[in-house]
C-alpha cells in the first residue's frame, strides 16, 4: 500500500500552486476534486483515488485539494497514541445510513416487537441463541481457530468440553460475548478491559496469552499474512494511562440532542473498536476483546438486537479490507472515516441478515401451524413440544438433549427430559445413547 504523500507548509498553499503554471491551464479539473468523496461518494484513500484522477494532474496537488475538503469537515473524536494525534472522521451517506438502520431494527424496543410479532414461541429461543454462537465462532475463526462451525456449534449445544486450542478459544469467545452482556450496565474502566480479556482467553494458552494482563513492554507488533510488520502499537510506557482516557471519554455522554458535540452510539462503538486494536494493550487476543467492547458498547445504548447479529462472520470472509481499513486510518493522519465507513457496510449486512432470518421464522411458523391443523397433530402436542418438532423440521438444530432443551426452552431437566421423551412416544423422534446422555433426533421420514 502507497501511502499518501506529506503535504507541503504554509509557505506553499494550495490555492497559490493551482495559479501556477501548468496546473492553471486546468484549473477546473483540479477544482472539481475540492469535495471529501469521489464522484460515486466513496470515501478512498489516497492509494485508491491516485488511479482515478485525470492522466497529466499533480498526484500530490489533487490529494492535497481532497483534504482541504475533508480538514474543513473533521470531527474530532479523541487524542489517540504517543505522541498524541486527534482520531477524527467524517459522517458519511455510508455512515449515515447504518445509523438509520439500526434506529429502525437493532433497538431493544424492536427486538421485543419481533418476540410479540411471532408470539411467545418457544423455538424463537433457539434461533437466537443459534444466533449468538455466530459471533462467538466466526471471531474466533476471524483469529485463526481452525475448526468448523458445525464442529464449534456442536460444541456449544451439547456443552461438550473443548479438546484443542482452537475449540478452548470459541469457548472463550462465547463466555467474553456472555460477560459483555452481563456487564452492560457497567462503566468502562481499564479493570473492565482487562476482565474481559481474562473471560476470553483464560485457559487456551495462558503463557502465550498472559490473560488479563497489559503489556510491559515494546516487542509486540501486527504482521500481516506475509510475515512483514503494519502496525507498531504506541510504546507500553503510559498505556494505563491512554486507556483512562479512552474510558473518560466513553463513559462521558455523547448522544444528549442537545449536546454540540452530539455522536451516535454506532460511531463511538466503532471508534473504541478501532482504539482497543491500535494501542493493542495484551500480549495477544487484541482482536477479540476489541471486538467484544464493540457489542459491548451496542448493548449498553440499548441496541440488545445486536446479542444476536455476528459482524464477525462478514469481517472472517473480508479479512483483507478489515485489516485494511486499519492501516488506511493509520497512515492518513488516523482520519478513522476509512475504519467506520467499512464497518458501517458490514453492520448494514449483518442487521440484513439478522432482520430476514426473522422474516424466515415468522414465514416458518405460520407454515408450521397450518401443517399441524392438517396433520391431526396440533392436539397431540405440548406448547414445548411444537416447539421442538419445529425447530428439528427447520433443520434450525438436529440433535437435541434434556440439558440443551432445558437452557433454550427456559425450563426444568426434568420437564425438558419429559418433552423429549413425549416425542419419541408419538414416533417423531428416535433417540440414542451417546456417551454418557441420550441424544434426541427428528424420526426419518418412511
């Protein structure tokens, strides 16, 4: 990647250069660039746009005139680094329009909407907490853990103990979304940081990891795929101190209307996203935590829709535009537009993908009951027993077992062994023993 080139000082200015020859001869092309998006309101780097300026115009002239533009439309977030620089940005339509949809689909207020439109359903229950593992799997996957998701899922449902690595590391993941969950009513401290990072990766490799602990000292760095080093973290000297004030700065209040420097949560989500991986304060597992505050943050402004949509599964099949858009914000003065704009476009796929799987449950479960009038069944079967049979019919889950039904459905061992069972007596489901627990099965169709 070309990084942009230093701009030149006060004894040179912008306008000045354009008066002189030969730029003055094309004067309006060099005019038309003093605007922060390209004409398809994209916000580029400099490494993008140098490709589509007009063949013949000054490189260093015209990214000069595209940051004249944006300079005057900065927003300052907060001082970032050693020495300290501003993290600034500018909303963009992009930004703009992920902030719109989350409003309208990932609020509290709509989740419970959603559970009302399908009704108390049991096997909702199940397509959220499918849902959670998402985020819980693909971050880990998103670090280099080399196992499926249909192994890791398997994993999760049948609270089956890790057995390498890479499973201790889903498993971690899944307790650090748990515990984000449970401390979002919490104030953002650095001991809050540092728990969160013990929940995630305590157990998998704790040498490697040092789990809770902040770095001491300057030999950590990120590489990329090829071995060579993109990003140096500010030194460990005075990190304490820079995450005190990255935790002033977020548990100050920001979204007041009548603030003048009002900012939506959705921004100041991804901006402690961007800061928790630029000053990279563990050893290891800088990633996942970053991430985890992220839904954090989302969870604490009331946006609980997002317990269940898994950005990571987008940002583990675009690694290279992630690790991207943490490098365009480094080597441009950390102009942090380039990390929220990208995202901003994965948030907008997420909140899609998580809305339509609701549209297909709703859709599902209306199907479902007209099955049950017509098969003669809908009077056979128990509340918690539709449930079941409909989730196994969706394919949503396959294997169920008296503990997993028990945390999904909300009810006693006793009750969800008795659900099960009640199945098996009405020659919907088999089961077998596996291990040391019976493990339930939708019957095959003869």
């Amino acid at each position: 990647m070309k990084n942009p080139p230093t701009l030149r000082g006060r004894s040179d200015p912008v306008f000045d250069r354009l008066l002189r020859s030969p730029h003055k001869e094309r004067l309006s092309q060099y005019l038309a660039l003093l605007k922060p998006l390209d004409d398809q309101g994209r916000y580029l780097p400099f490494d993008s746009l140098r490709y589509r300026w007009a063949p013949g115009l000054d490189s260093s002239l015209c990214w000069a005139l595209v940051k004249k533009a944006r300079t005057a439309q900065y927003s300052n977030l907060l001082p970032l680094g050693e020495p300290t620089c501003w993290l600034k940005f500018i909303l963009t339509p992009q930004a703009q329009k992920a902030i719109s949809v989350v409003d309208r689909q990932a609020t509290t207020a709509v989740l419970e909407y959603m559970t009302g439109q399908i009704g108390e359903r049991a096997h909702f229950s199940y397509l959220l907490n499918d849902l959670i593992e998402d985020e819980a799997i693909s971050s880990s996957q998103l670090e280099g853990a080399a196992t499926t998701t249909r192994v890791a899922k398997d994993m999760l449902k049948r609270h089956r103990l890790p057995r390498t690595p890479d499973e201790r590391m889903v498993i971690g993941n899944y307790k650090m979304m748990n515990f984000a969950w449970e401390q979002r009513y919490e104030p953002l401290s650095v001991e809050l940081i540092a728990a969160m990072h013990r929940v995630g990766v305590e157990g998998i490799d704790d040498s490697r990891y040092s789990p809770g602990a902040f770095r001491t000292n300057d030999d950590v760095v990120v590489q990329d795929g090829e071995g060579n080093t993109v990003h140096s973290p500010p030194p460990a000297a005075g990190l304490v101190s820079r995450l005190q004030v990255l935790t002033q700065w977020i548990n100050q209040t920001h979204n007041n209307l009548h603030q003048a420097d009002y900012l939506h949560p959705l921004i100041k989500a991804i901006a402690l996203h961007f800061v928790l991986g630029y000053e990279h304060p563990f050893r290891d597992g800088n990633g996942r935590v970053a991430r985890a505050l992220f839904y954090w943050f989302m969870f604490k402004n009331d946006y609980s829709a997002f317990r269940y949509i898994a950005i990571s599964v987008l940002l583990r099949n675009a690694p290279l535009k992630y690790g991207r858009s943490y490098l365009n914000t480094e080597a441009d003065d950390l102009d942090l537009t380039y990390f929220i704009d990208f995202q901003c476009s994965v948030v907008l796929r997420a909140v899609g993908s998580f809305t339509e799987a609701y549209r297909k449950s709703l859709s599902d479960a209306q199907l479902f009951d007209c099955w049950l009038r017509e098969s003669g069944f809908l009077n056979q079967l128990t509340e918690k027993q539709r449930a079941l049979f409909q989730v196994a019919r969706s394919g949503m889950a396959k294997e169920f077992t008296a503990v997993n039904v028990k945390e999904n459905l909300g009810c006693s061992y006793n009750t969800a062994s008795a659900t099960l069972n009640g199945l098996v007596a009405l020659k919907l489901f088999e089961k077998r023993k596996m291990g040391r627990e019976w493990v339930f099965f939708l019957r095959p169709v003869a």
